[in-house]
C-alpha cells in the first residue's frame, strides 16, 4: 500500500504544482489587466483635461475677440449661449434642424449601403472594376455643387432632391475607401484561404470584410462629414427650410448671434456623430481602434 501512494505521489505533486503555476498565471494576467485599466483611466482623465483647457482657452480667445468686433459683423460666446436657449425654448432650432436631421438619416443610409456594397463588388470582381471604375473617377471628380441645380431640377424642391444631394455628396468617400480596404488585403492571406479549400463566403466573412473593415469605418467617418455639407447645401439650394435656410436668414437680417447657433449646432452634431462612430467601431472591430488609444 506505501509502494502505490509512494509511486503515486509525484504525480500528486506534478499536479499541485501545474494548480501553483496555472494560479500564478491568473493572478499576473489580472494584475497586468489592472495596470492597463488605471492607465487607460489616467490617460483619459488627463485627456479630458486637456480638452477642457483648450476649450476655456478658445472661448476666452473668441470672447475677446468678438468684443472688440461691431456686433453686426461678429458676436461673443456668451451672447450665443443666450441666444442658443431662447431659440431652443421657442423651438425655432428643433423647428429648423429636425427636416435636416431626417434627410441627414436617409442620405447617409443609403450612401453607406450602396457605396459599401458597390466597393466591394468593385473591387472582388475584376470585369466590373475595369468596367466601371473610370465612371467612378469621372463622377467624382466633378464638383458635387455643380450638379446640385441639375438635381433640383430633375427632383424638384422636396425631400427627395434633399437626399439625393446629401447621398451623392456622402456615396463617393465609401465607395473608394471600401474599394481600397478590399484591394490592400494581403494576398498571402488569400492564398492560405485558398489552400484550406475556403469557399469564397468564407473567404468574404474571415478574411476580406475583417481586414477592409477599418478603411470601410474611416470611409463612414468621411461620409458623416460630407454628408453635412450636402445637408447644408441642399436646404439652401431646396426648399425654404431646415437648419441651411435658418442660417441664411438669420444672416441676411444681421442677427449675428442667432446666426452662430445653428453652425455651432452642426459642429456639435459632427463631434457627437464621431463619437458613436467610435464606440461602435470598438464594438464591431476592436483591433482597428486599439492603435487610436493613447
């Protein structure tokens, strides 16, 4: 009975020590987790105060400023905020941004689908990117405000010919950033699908969407912003509304600092629009945000 539990006790012992190091493995890899969150934290903290500070500095700067400016040609931060709260209270800023927001919705929707899918479909599939790059380029090198009034005139003034600017403006950034995501894909990889005998589905779903994916991100980023501008562009060019036509109007009455509201209006819906863009491209891709993270 001693010979079996002499014979057995080493690998009592093997055992006890695998827990010993397997434990120790765990208490490192969670303290090694700590650290990265309290510097995640730290750095955070003191990117928000360097935020902050930045903005104190630009709105003492633009206070200063705008006081020694004739209020008929500039105005000051605090009159904007005064007028920011009456123009909210009476609603004539949601009265004006509300058609925009909905236009900005349906365009960009639209422009991320089709200019997602048309990248990809470009760029996996060579007869129609010989095909029909060339009208691609030719298309997006002619100024998007030139063909506004051709728009306008073929839609009319409604909703309609809104989206359409605001796609057309919004389309072109996806379709190339998507076509190039695809196209910098390493071809190695490709080949190493291919010789595990990957269907072209799994090809697509593990390997090509997954590397492109942070060009397609970037390409949504570029889209938001010029997206805005065809917002804007098209309420001015459309119909009496929405919040390009409040910012001419308040203008061409001299009402500077009803003017300032809605533009700093849209840079805040831009820093808000970037922000969800980030969150979600960390929940969707977190390895294309790991590098932005300082």
């Amino acid at each position: 009975m001693s010979t079996v539990q002499h014979a057995g006790s080493p690998d009592a012992a093997g055992r006890e020590l695998a827990q010993d190091i397997a434990q120790d493995i765990a208490h490192d890899q969670a303290r090694a987790e700590r650290v990265a969150a309290e510097r995640r934290r730290r750095t955070q903290l003191h990117n928000l105060l360097i935020r902050v500070v930045s903005l104190a500095i630009a709105l003492t700067l633009w206070q200063i400023a705008g006081a020694s400016v004739d209020p008929v040609l500039f105005t000051t931060p605090t009159k904007v905020a005064v007028a920011a709260v009456d123009m909210v209270w009476s609603g004539e800023l949601w009265f004006a941004l509300w058609p925009s927001l909905l236009v900005l919705v349906m365009g960009l929707t639209l422009a991320i689908m089709f200019g997602t899918m048309l990248g990809l479909v470009l760029a996996r599939y060579h007869i129609l990117d010989v095909g029909l790059t060339v009208y691609i380029t030719f298309l997006y090198s002619i100024p998007s405000v030139a063909l506004v009034p051709l728009i306008v005139l073929w839609a009319g003034y409604e909703t309609t010919a809104k989206v359409i600017i605001l796609f057309l403006f919004a389309f072109f950034p996806m379709v190339i950033n998507t076509y190039q995501g695809v196209k910098a894909v390493d071809p190695k990889l490709l080949e190493v699908g291919r010789a595990f005998r990957c269907s072209e589905r799994q090809l697509w779903g593990n390997i090509v969407l997954p590397a492109a994916l942070p060009f397609i991100v970037t390409g949504i980023r570029l889209a938001v912003g010029r997206g805005m501008i065809g917002m804007v562009l098209a309420d001015l060019y459309t119909a009496i509304s929405g919040i390009g036509y409040l910012i001419v109007r308040t203008a061409s009455t001299f009402q500077v600092d009803k003017m300032f509201v809605p533009i700093v209006t849209l840079g805040l819906l831009g820093v808000t629009l970037t922000a969800v863009l980030r969150m979600i491209e960390k929940r969707v891709a977190p390895w294309t945000a790991a590098d932005q993270e300082t």
